[in-house]
C-alpha cells in the first residue's frame, strides 16, 4: 500500500535528470534575483559597517584579505544555492513545509553577506556604499577581487555538486518515490544527456562536464547511441574550464595591483 508521501513515478531516467538540471539552474536563478534585490534595498544601509567589521579583522594585509576573500564568497554563494535547493526539494515531503521554511531562512540568512558584498563589489549608487569601497581598498585590501573569484568558485562547485549528487539530494529531501520500471528489453536511440551535454558544451560552458560523464555512464548502461556528442560536450566543457580558470589568474592579481 503506497502512502500519501509516495509518488509513483516511471521509471525515466532520461527526463527526471532532466527535469533535476532545470531545477537546479531555476534555483541559481531564483537566488541570484533574491541577491540582486537584497543588494539594491539592504545594500546602502550596512554596507558601510559590513566593510568596517571586515576591516577589523582583515587589519590591512593583503594575503589574509585574499584568503578571506575568496573563503566567503566561496561558501556564501555554496551555501545559499545548496539550502535554497534542499529547500524547494523537502516541500513536499510530509511533513515538508516546517523543514523547508527552516532551511529556506538559512538560505535568506547566507545570502545577505552576499548581497551587501554585491553592492559594494559593482559600486551601488550611495554615499554608504562608496564609503565601504573606500574602507576596504584601505583596510581590507584584496578582499574584494577575491570574494569574486570565490563566488564564481561557490556556483561552480553547487553546479557540479548538485547535478552529480542529484539522486541523493532527492532521496534525502524530496518525496518518496516509488519506481515503475518499464518492461524489459526498450532502448531508446540517441541518448537524451548527450545531446544535452553537447548544447551545454556550446553555449554553458563548464556546466557540460558533469552531464556529460553522466550521459557516457548512462550509455555504457543501456547501449544507447550518442557517446559522440557527449565527447564533444566534455571537450567543450573542459576547454571553457581551462579558459575561465585561465582568466581568474590573469584578471584576479591584475585587479589587486
């Protein structure tokens, strides 16, 4: 007898990572909107006492501005994105929404370092937020070039995390399921992941790593024709890696000078 917490689902595996990828790119984008609103509205009052608290502790040196830096970004941004997904995941688990409502507030919570360092990283309108870049170049030297480079880093790992790590996430905090499995002996043609991973390749980059050695795992499992285009999604994904990390080491000491 199933219960009201168990779904009874196909057993597709092409759509369901899928439909996890979109979940995981809506939930960059949900927080990202959420970041650049806090930023705009909580951004101008604490900027300047976030930058003096900074500053404090940073005490003007240049390399423990650097490692802190680039520790917060990183963990901020890994966080948020990492919370905010667990929380739309265990909504609706029974008992769902307290769960959910709970890690959604550490989400908020994460996100608003983020968003007052967001402010003050582009420079927002305001006399406050002009005085924080004025007390970090001072004090706090480095720290803000390198909380870039560390969110940059924190989406990167929650992308790569995320979307290897998917099933876990989902038996950890997303509802029951139980699997019909189709009957013996069906196999598709060109495999659903590598196609994706190509198109991902071509124009997101990084993101094609990890479906792409999703999609070769799958084709090795089922027999399934597309290794081709998941190859060439790899080669893409891998050649922007080297590009962006190429980038971060030319741009971030270059903006530090």
């Amino acid at each position: 007898m199933i219960d009201s917490e168990t779904t009874v689902v196909p057993n597709n595996s092409h759509s369901g990572y899928l439909g996890w990828i979109l979940r995981v790119i809506s939930v960059v984008a949900c927080v990202a909107v959420a970041t650049v609103v806090a930023s705009l509205t909580l951004g101008p009052p604490f900027a300047r006492a976030w930058a003096q608290w900074v500053a404090r502790h940073l005490g003007g040196d240049f390399e423990t501005g650097v490692v802190v830096g680039f520790v917060t970004g990183l963990l901020g941004i890994a966080v948020t994105l990492f919370a905010a997904l667990m929380s739309s995941l265990a909504w609706r688990r029974r008992g769902g929404p307290a769960l959910s409502l709970g890690i959604g507030a550490i989400a908020l919570l994460a996100v608003l370092p983020g968003a007052v360092n967001l402010s003050i990283a582009v420079g927002a309108a305001g006399s406050g937020v002009r005085a924080a870049g004025r007390i970090l170049d001072v004090d706090g030297p480095a720290f803000r070039g390198a909380w870039v480079a560390g969110s940059v880093a924190g989406l990167s790992l929650y992308m790569v995390g995320a979307l290897l790590s998917g099933r876990s996430l989902r038996s950890a905090f997303g509802p029951v399921r139980q699997v019909v499995s189709p009957p013996p002996g069906v196999v598709g043609g060109t495999n659903a992941l590598a196609i994706v991973a190509l198109v991902l390749g071509i124009f997101g980059g990084v993101l094609a790593i990890p479906v792409g050695h999703v999609s070769l795992n799958q084709i090795r499992r089922s027999g399934e024709s597309g290794r081709g285009l998941a190859v060439a999604g790899l080669v893409l994904g891998y050649l922007s890696l080297v590009v962006i990390v190429g980038v971060v080491l030319v741009a971030v000491p270059a903006a530090f000078r």
